[in-house]
C-alpha cells in the first residue's frame, strides 16, 4: 500500500532484510502514527502488507539510482512532514533523513547490531545529523563517543 500524503508522527526508513527487522523489534511498543519507507521487495510486501509504506529505489551502487532516491526522498518529506525520522540504515536512508533534519523532524539514527566493533559506513555520517545516535554493543562508543548505549536488541 502506499502512504497517504499526510503529516505524520513517525517516518521508519531503511534497507530491507536485518535492517527492517531491527527498526519493527525496536519499535514494536510505540504508538505513534508511522509509516514506512523501504525497499519493494517481495518478502517486505508480506511483511508489512498491514503497515503504511512507500517504495523508494535502493540506490546501492548506483550513481543514478542515488539521484532518483534523492528526488523520492525530498518529495515524500515535503509532502509528509514527519516529526521524527528514525532509521537503522543503511544508504537508502540517508536522504529521508537529511531532507527531514531541513525541514525540523528529530532523526534518531539506531546502529545495526551487526557492528560490535567496527562502524558502518551510514553509521559515520548519520552520527554528525542524527538528533540522537544510539549503539547495540558499548565498542562502537569509541567511535561515537556521544552516542547512547542502551544494550542489544537480540
């Protein structure tokens, strides 16, 4: 399903796969209006069929696929002006999370929990915009010394 062009509460973006499975875990108590935006692929058609979604292209390794998920990005910002935006990676969120820093939302940006002791590559720029910045493992507070560490989702 689509996302209906609303102001909302809560934008949920990232990769499909672990990075989805860990921001539906790391939400699973809130009740804040959300949406989705993620990848289209089969498995996440099924997983979220009963969720508010918007299917944006994964830009991974594209120069040009980058530039058309700028664009879908700073359109669905504009026309649905989360308060937060909040991500657990990976390239595809970036934009979502850039534009919305612009126009006010608080971006809280979530760590994989695959890092232990090495940052990712959307984790070292997303530190310096995200509002808040939160690690699964204590490790990665060397490379984030601001960040939080609340323990692991698994």
């Amino acid at each position: 399903m689509k996302v209906k062009w609303f102001k909302s509460e809560l934008c949920v973006v990232c990769s499909a796969g672990g990075h989805l499975s860990e921001a539906i875990d790391a939400l699973k108590m809130t009740t804040l209006e959300k949406f989705f935006v993620t990848f289209g692929e089969p498995h996440v058609r099924m997983m979220l069929k009963d969720e508010q979604v918007y299917y944006v292209l994964d830009p991974h390794k594209s120069i040009f696929k980058y530039v058309l998920n700028i664009i879908q990005s700073f359109v669905l910002v504009l026309k649905t002006r989360p308060k937060v935006i909040f991500s657990t990676g990976a390239g595809i969120a970036i934009a979502t999370c850039l534009f919305g820093k612009l126009i006010g939302s608080k971006v809280i940006f979530l760590e994989s929990g695959a890092r232990i002791t090495t940052a990712s590559m959307t984790g070292r720029l997303m530190y310096y915009f995200a509002d808040e910045f939160i690690v699964q493992w204590e490790p990665l507070l060397k490379h984030y010394p601001n960040a939080k560490y609340y323990g692991s989702l698994i």
